[in-house]
C-alpha cells in the first residue's frame, strides 16, 4: 500500500510540474501580446475587456485566435486579436511539457 501512496504522489508532483510550466509558458505568452496590444483610433474613447482564446503549437507557432468575450465594442475585439496575430510567433513550449499544441484564454483591457 505504501508504494500506491508514493505512485500517487509522484503522479500529482508531475502533475504539478506541468501545470507550473504550462503557467509560466502562458505568461510568456500574455507579455508578448500585451506588448502588441494598441489602442484603436476608431474605438473612438470606448473602453472594454476582451477575452481572446488562441491556441499554440509546441514550437510556438499560432494555430487559432479567436474573440471569446466581445467587449461589445467591435474596433477593440479587432485590436485584441491583431495584438496576437502579430505577437507571433511565440516561445516554444518548455521541455517538459506533453507535446502537441496547448489553448490559452487572455483577458485582454482596453483603457482611454
């Protein structure tokens, strides 16, 4: 029974491990197209938060990018996700993480 116990352990150690660099990949990620994000002239003073899902290759390559949660203001949806078409391509995934692509949702706000 002890060695269940330690199997488990290390399975949720692992776990753990993924998720922390899976985390620190999506930072990387967010500071990149934080970066790019502009505000839109023709948003015309609007304020708003747009939630952008995009999903990554492990080599950091952009598959998709999609607007998630309009702000209801369509200039600045267009803005989010020009700031991820142009942030990419992005950092490869970190050794250690499974391969394939991973999805990340960025909550994006846009301020005047």
């Amino acid at each position: 029974m002890a060695g269940d116990a330690g199997t488990a352990q290390g399975a949720t150690l692992t776990q753990a491990r993924r998720d922390d660099l899976r985390a620190g990949w999506g930072a990387a990620i967010r500071g990149r197209v934080e970066r790019r994000k502009t505000y839109p002239p023709d948003a015309r003073g609007a304020a708003g938060a747009v939630t952008v899902r995009l999903t990554v290759s492990g080599t950091g390559s952009l598959l998709a990018a999609e607007v998630a949660k309009s702000s209801g203001n369509g200039a600045l949806d267009q803005a989010a996700l020009r700031a991820v078409q142009s942030a990419a391509p992005f950092p490869a995934a970190p050794a250690g993480l499974e391969a394939g692509s991973q999805t990340f949702t960025l909550r994006m706000s846009f301020l005047r």
